[in-house]
C-alpha cells in the first residue's frame, strides 16, 4: 500500500507539470486542517427543488464520507445543497460525514489518494484523476479553443465517459459520476493593454499553471512564460514582472485583478468541471435505490452550482467594469486567427503521446 501511495503521488504530481491536470481548479486554499467532519444545516425548504417521494423503509441506512475543497463561497454552497439533498431524498437512510476545505486534506492529489485507498468514498474535484490517468484523452481539453461552449465542452466528456472510466479502474480503482457535472466558468485572459489577435501576444510576459500544452500554447503565440502561485499572482502583475495572466473570472477577481491590470480578454479559451468522483469498491457495494438517490442530489447540487458560476461571473464583470477595467467580450476578439497559431503546434507536439482520434471526436461536437 505505501508503495502504491509514493506511486499514485508521483503520477499526480508528474500530470501537474506535464500538462495532464486541471485547467481551472482553484489554484490555493487557505483552509487550516483538522480532523472532525463539518456539518451544515439543511438548506430551507424554500429553496429546495421539488423531488420524488422518499423511499420507503426498505433502503438500508448507509453512511458515506465525502470531501471537497474550494476557495469559493458559491462552490461550498452547491457541494453542501448536494449533501442535503441526497439525506433528505433517502428519507434519512443515508448519512453523509463532510469533509470540507482542509479537514483531511488541502490539495486534490491527496483527495485522490484518500479516495483510491478508500479512506473517502466520494470525493469532488476537477479532471486531475482522469488527467493522470488517461492523459492521451484528456490533454485535448488543454488546447486554447478546442471548444466553443461550456455545453461542448460537457457534451465531449459524456461522450468519452466510457473511456475515461476503464483508465480511472483499471489505475486508480475509482471511477467518476459524469451524468452530472458542474461546469466552471471559461478562462479569461487579463493584462496591461488588450490582446485582439494573435500578434498581440508576441513578447508578452505571461504568468500561466504549470501545465506543459497550456504553456506550450501561449509560447507558440510568443509569450515568454513565468509561473507563480496564486497568492503571488497580485505582486507580479502590480510590479510588471509578468504583464498579463489567464483563469476563470472568479479565480481572478478573488484577487482583485481590476487594481491591477486594464483589460480583460474574454477569450474563453479553455472549460473544466467538478465531478463526483467515487471509489469503485464502495460504489458497486451500493444498491441501485441508493445510487439513484446519490445521483439525484448530485444534480440538484451541481445544477446550483452551474447556475451560481454563470450569475456569478456577470456580477463580477460589471464590478470590474465600475472600477474602471476595460472588458473586451468574445465577439471583439480575433479567436479564430489565435487557433490558426496554436492548434496546428500543440497536435503536432502531442502527435504521439495522445490518441488523435479523440481530436476528431471533438471536431464531431461542433
């Protein structure tokens, strides 16, 4: 087990830097560990949806552990309405013990860790398991613009669950939820003077993830990279020792990016999501009433959260707007001539460590 561990942590931390982890996850928590489960109180009944009846009492009382980190209000609010939900639609049958920000772990490759060996039966992340896993599939969610919408890009990964799946079993033991998924906000790119077209990158200096096609992307339009983390991203920007960055609107404004840089590109280059992500012993044990249930509060949950996201980020755009930021929208920028750049680079650069089949699957989409 120790060596299966020491394994799985290498294989995380490898698909970190060599592009095979999440694009849009939230890049630090500042939540200090601890070791008791948290708990909430039920969401009122005004704000529930309207379900099926509880079942009746032949559902055998079952408790389950889950866990979940995020640096955003709205995402905690949909992860616990889940909880919620699935505990009420079991008419009490199934106990959920909670695992928030930091209280059995602080970053999603040891969440992946916790769920491979068992110690948690559910976990909520990004794409970073099936990342390490099936690299040759998922490294084409990290091509700028390789999908025109959130809805694509949701349609992409229900197409290719199936796949995914046998590679999370077949490495990991676990497997992911994917008939729900919360879908986060597109990337956006903000900087010190606006970026229309392609030749606008050229000789910027950009703060990217350590996220091997992601840079290899902005360096094919001429940006000269630097990494930092999320808690250093304000001081680079104010001191010009990066000119621009990208990530999700809320990302970026938890850190007040309007004090910083002029403009925001709303290129939405890349999409990502949060899934439910269980451990296959566990979930097999399950009786197909109590996966019924689990699956219907993931719904209830993420649909808040899809909704949270997309209010969300329009509140926070007009902010930026009322503090004097420039906000450049989709239709004003020459995406197409930034792909005509970038594409061609990055699948011949991965021609022979990804399935290019999977590139025509994505085409297909459109």
């Amino acid at each position: 087990m120790k060596k299966f561990k020491v394994l799985l942590t290498c294989v995380l931390s490898i698909s970190m830097i060599c592009g095979c982890s999440q694009l849009s996850a939230p890049e630090s928590t500042t939540s200090a560990p601890t070791s008791a489960p948290a708990t909430t109180q039920a969401s009122q009944a005004s704000d529930q949806p309207e379900a099926s009846e509880a079942p009746g009492p032949e559902l055998e009382p079952i408790t389950f552990k889950v866990g979940f980190i995020s640096s955003q209000a709205a995402t905690d609010e949909a992860h616990n309405l889940m909880c919620d939900e699935i505990e009420r639609l079991s008419g009490g049958a199934i106990k959920i013990e909670r695992y928030l920000q930091g209280q059995l772990y602080t970053a999603d490759s040891d969440g992946s860790i916790a769920l491979s060996e068992g110690t948690l039966d559910m976990v909520i992340m990004g794409d970073l398991m099936v990342s390490a896993a099936a690299p040759e599939i998922a490294g084409f969610t990290q091509i700028p613009f390789a999908f025109d919408s959130k809805e694509q890009c949701e349609e992409f990964w229900e197409t290719i669950a199936d796949q995914c799946n046998e590679k999370m079993l077949e490495k990991y033991g676990c497997r992911i939820l994917f008939d729900h998924l919360a879908m986060r906000g597109p990337r956006v790119v903000a900087a010190n003077r606006p970026l229309i077209k392609a030749e606008d990158y050229k000789g910027l200096k950009m703060r990217l993830p350590s996220i091997a096609a992601s840079v290899a992307s902005f360096e094919a339009l001429g940006v000269s990279p630097m990494t930092s983390s999320m808690g250093e991203l304000y001081q680079v920007l104010q001191t010009g020792t990066a000119q621009a960055c990208e990530s999700p609107i809320s990302t970026l404004d938890s850190i007040a990016i309007y004090e910083v840089c002029d403009y925001a590109m709303l290129t939405d280059h890349t999409y990502s999501f949060r899934a439910a992500h269980v451990n296959e012993k566990w979930w097999s044990s399950l009786s197909p009433a109590h996966q019924e249930i689990i699956q219907q509060g993931i719904k209830v949950g993420f649909d808040r959260f899809n909704e949270l996201e997309s209010n969300g980020d329009e509140a926070i755009l007009q902010k930026w707007r009322d503090n004097g930021m420039t906000v450049i929208e989709n239709s004003e920028i020459d995406t197409q001539s930034i792909k005509d750049v970038v594409t061609p680079v990055i699948l011949e650069k991965y021609k022979d460590e990804w399935d290019m089949s999977i590139w025509d699957v994505i085409q297909s989409l459109r």
